[in-house]
C-alpha cells in the first residue's frame, strides 16, 4: 500500500505526480493544504521543487 493508497483510505483529497516537473506545475497550478515532497523525484528532486515553488510566491506548508 501506498502512501497516497493510506491518505485516501483516511479520507483525505490525495494528488500525486510521478515527476518533479509534473509535481512542480501542479503545485503551483492547484490549491493544496499540504504538499509532501519525495527527494529521489525523477527530472527534478523534492528539493528543487520545493526550492521552485517557495520562489513562485507558494506559501503552503510542504513536508520534503
């Protein structure tokens, strides 16, 4: 199972991306409460996303 498996079993809205360049446009394209950040993220690593929203003017609270 899953991490996005679990989250939705809880209840809880899930979007996943497969890659940082995907992941990167979601985040700053849809409103999300939280965004959890995988470092190993194939095109760009969680990092680099988070580094690039926070720079898109994203203040949501991300987990990386």
């Amino acid at each position: 199972m899953t991490l996005s498996d679990r989250l939705k079993s809880e209840g809880y809205d899930v979007g996943v991306a497969s890659d940082g360049p995907s992941g990167l446009e979601r985040a700053v394209r849809e409103r999300w409460d939280v965004i959890l950040l995988d470092v190993m993220l194939p095109g760009a690593n969680g990092f680099d996303v988070c580094r690039d929203v926070r720079a898109k003017g994203s203040r949501r609270p991300s987990s990386c």
